[in-house]
C-alpha cells in the first residue's frame, strides 16, 4: 500500500457537492463561475449538473443565454447511511 502525501489526500466534500453549494447560494450562476470556485473544468461541472439533474437535485430553465437553476431541497439523500436528513437540511449546514 502506498502511503505517500498523495495516496493520502482526501475532502469531505465532493465535487457534486460543491457544485451543488455554488449554485444553492448563486441560482444564476454561469458554468464558468463554478468551475473556478470549485477548481473544476467547465466539463466535469457540465457533467455533475446533468447527474444532479438526473438524480433530481436539480433542474433549470432557460433564461435568454443563461439558466436559472433551482435545488429542489425536499429530497432524500441517495446513499442509504446518509438517510434521515434532507438535502435541504444538509445545504442550510454548509450554505452557513
């Protein structure tokens, strides 16, 4: 097993939930914004929006050349040990 700083290294936070906390404090948030608060490529926070929006954490509309995103909070969390608090009370932790 490698014990190196690397091997090592890890967050409590994952990036689906940073993006997600961006856009709970920014609803109109662009991509481009979030990607550089959550040191992330345009592309992977592209792809963690489409999995929120899969997963039903999010969704958006469409407003000119912007969107408008809205968390929708009442939901559970997926993983079974998570179950018990909603999403809307794990943001009102991390939005402090």
């Amino acid at each position: 097993m490698d014990d190196s700083p690397a091997q090592r290294q890890w967050t409590f936070l994952t990036n689906h939930a940073r993006v997600l906390v961006q856009i709970a404090r920014d609803p109109g948030i662009r991509v481009r914004d979030i990607a550089a608060q959550c040191l992330l490529t345009e592309r992977a926070v592209q792809r963690i929006i489409v999995d929120l929006e899969n997963a039903g954490y999010l969704s958006h509309e469409r407003h000119g050349r912007t969107n408008r995103y809205h968390v929708i909070d009442a939901g559970q969390l997926r993983h079974p040990a998570d179950s018990g608090p909603t999403l809307a009370e794990l943001l009102a932790v991390l939005l402090r």
